[in-house]
C-alpha cells in the first residue's frame, strides 16, 4: 500500500513540475529585435551643363587609295628584270614590274615599219616631178624616220590634192597600221605609274602568261582610305575635309585622318551613308583595323555620363538633403559608354556611379574625399538618429 503511495506522489509531482515549466516558458517576454538601418554610400558630381561635341564612332579596315590590278594583255614569256616579281618588293615609278618576252612580235612591228618607210620612199620621185612644192618636207620625214624609235608623225597636210595623192598611195592605212602594233608592242612591258609596293604575285619568272591572266596587285603605301557607315540622321553634319581622330585597337597610336569623300545614297538595308576617311602615315598598313571619331555637331546646355546611370523611361537619381530622387531628363545622344542629356538644372547633385537596388525615397551618405573634396556635406548621420 505505501508503494502505491509513493507512486501516485511521484506521478503527481512529475506532472506538476511540468505544468509549472510550462506557465514560466509562457510568460517569458521575448524583447523585439530593431532590424539596423543600412545607410548606403554614394559617388556624386555637380551638374555644370557646358557644350559638348558629338563624336560618332566608327570603324574600318583601310585600303589603299591608289591600288593597281595587274593583268596581261599579251601573251608571252615572263622575262625577268632588275627586281624579282615578289610580294613585297618596293618599285619607284617608271621601273618596269614586269617585263613579256616580245622577240617575235617585235620583229613583226619592224617589218611593219620598214613598209611604211619604202612607200614613202616610192612616192619620193612623183612628189619631185608633180609636187616640188611639198618635196622637202615628206624629204625630211624620210631623214627623221628611225627603224629602232617610235614611228614618227606624218607630216601635216596643206592642201587637197596632197591629201588625194597619199591617200590614194595607202600611206594612210599602213602607217595607223604601224602604230597600232606599236601601241601593242608596249603592252609587253608593265610600268608601275607612282611608287608603290607589289601585294600580291601571282606569276614566277619564266612562265608562260596568256591573255587576260591576273599577274598580281600594286598599292601606293603613301595614303589609306577607310570606307565606315555613318547614320543617316548625320548626313548634314558631315562634310569633306572635316579632320578625324582615328586609333588602333589597343589604344597605342593615334592618327589624324579626314573626310575625302561622302556617298550620295543611303544604305536602304542599313539607312547608312558610306564615308571615306583619307589617312597617311609611314606605320600605317593595308587591312588595318581602326576605330574614328567623328566630330558631328555641338549641343549647348547640356552634359555627359555613363550609360548605366539613365534609368528606364529617361530619368536619372539626384540627391535632395542626403535622400535620393529622380528627375526626367531629355537624352539627346548614345554612344556605346556614355549618353548626352540636356534639361538638367544647374548645380544638381546626381549620381556619378550606379547604386545597386537605388529607389527614390532611399537614405544615403555621399563619400567625402580627404583632400580637395567639392561635393556636398554629409547629413546623413544626424537625419539617421532623428529617424530613431
């Protein structure tokens, strides 16, 4: 029986403590946590609006100005001469860049010119007889006349019977004869009409070249063209002769180029008018890739920043007693990095580098440099501690 006591005592105890655990885990206060105020800081600049020049960028590979394809119009023997016929290889004007073995046909321009020789000479002792006034004149024709020069002009007709008589004698005939095979003798002998640099061989020495076989291509290193597409919205801004900043892809050199020539049309795939940079200098090569800038126009009262700090529906953050705003603002201009606004008020306090997760309304503390600091004082702590 006292077992049974003690048991029902330790059962009731058990569950007492339990209860009295419970009614004190209840009525313990749990005190509030204050979620901390984060106070974010900001770069900013003042807006002095100012004039600022539209540059449109572009780019382009250059091209050689003056530019010779080589082809042949004979057919022949490549011969070689003073310089070989390689890529690379620097000609002056005037030096031959290739030279067609012309043995044959010249021979048959000499057999060509000596007719013409002996039918003026055959008409010699008529012109004595019936013409002695025109005697010594076609006389002196005959003493100027060279087998190993250029055919000499006939000598100028004075009256009509002159004419009739030479005509009548196929003088005429035979001698345009002659300086059509002359005209074709030349073209065995490929001279390079400026100073330039061959870009391209397609023949060696000692091959056979046929008609109207390409040999090659010879530029002039002395000045580039850069083709670039320019928007239409800027047809009436450009104009020829306008001065270009131009510069290689890593920035490291920088050329002066400028506007030689604009096209007429647009581009009705693209709606871009094709422009023509002119650009010499010794270090420049051809297919070089340049970027250029432009100078389009100038827009007054007006200012530039990045891209990334116009946000949707054209509007910028200010800054108003350390809290952030957003004003509307007009674009005017994009480039890939940069964007030209107008209609903001003077002496504004603006953003100069994105906040992430920025709203308006937002409290923020504007980063004050040690040395030489512009911006606005720092507000925000003491309105932070109002706020509490």
């Amino acid at each position: 029986m006292r077992n049974i006591i003690l048991s029902i005592l330790g059962i009731l105890f058990i569950v007492g403590a339990v209860f009295f655990a419970q009614k004190i885990i209840d009525s313990k206060k749990r005190p509030k946590s204050r979620s901390a105020k984060v106070i974010k800081t900001v770069f900013v600049d003042t807006v002095k609006n100012k004039t600022i020049p539209i540059q449109i960028a572009a780019n382009g590979n250059l091209t050689a100005k003056r530019r010779l394809e080589l082809y042949s119009e004979v057919q022949g023997i490549f011969k070689g001469g003073a310089k070989l016929f390689k890529t690379g290889e620097k000609y002056k004007k005037g030096q031959s860049l290739i030279r067609i073995d012309a043995s044959e046909y010249y021979a048959s321009v000499q057999s060509a010119k000596s007719n013409l020789y002996n039918l003026v000479t055959s008409i010699m002792p008529d012109l004595r007889l019936d013409y002695p006034e025109i005697y010594d004149k076609w006389q002196g024709y005959l003493n100027a006349f060279d087998m190993s020069k250029a055919t000499p002009k006939l000598p100028e007709i004075t009256s009509d019977k002159e004419k009739y008589f030479i005509t009548g004698r196929n003088i005429y005939t035979t001698y345009y004869n002659v300086k059509n095979l002359e005209q074709r003798l030349a073209k065995y002998r490929i001279i390079a009409p400026f100073d330039g640099v061959l870009t391209e061989a397609l023949v060696n020495e000692g091959t056979l070249i046929r008609q109207g076989q390409k040999l090659g291509e010879y530029i002039d290193t002395s000045i580039y063209e850069m083709e670039v597409a320019i928007g239409k919205e800027y047809s009436d801004l450009l104009k020829v002769g306008e001065s270009v900043a131009l510069s290689n892809l890593n920035n490291t050199k920088t050329f002066t180029g400028k506007v030689s020539r604009i096209n007429s049309s647009v581009n009705q795939a693209t709606q871009t008018i094709t422009t023509f940079i002119e650009v010499a200098d010794p270090s420049l090569r051809e297919g070089m890739y340049l970027e250029a800038n432009l100078d389009a126009k100038k827009e007054e009262n007006a200012i530039e920043i990045d891209r990334g700090l116009l946000q949707e529906g054209d509007k910028i953050f200010v800054v108003r007693d350390s809290i952030l705003d957003i004003i509307d603002v007009n674009p005017v201009y994009f480039s890939d990095k940069k964007v030209v606004l107008k209609g903001i008020p003077e002496e504004t306090v603006i953003l100069s580098k994105s906040v992430p997760g920025a709203y308006a309304g937002m409290l923020i503390k504007i980063y004050q440099e040690k040395k030489n600091s512009n911006v606005l004082s720092n507000t925000a702590a003491s309105t932070a501690k109002k706020q509490q």
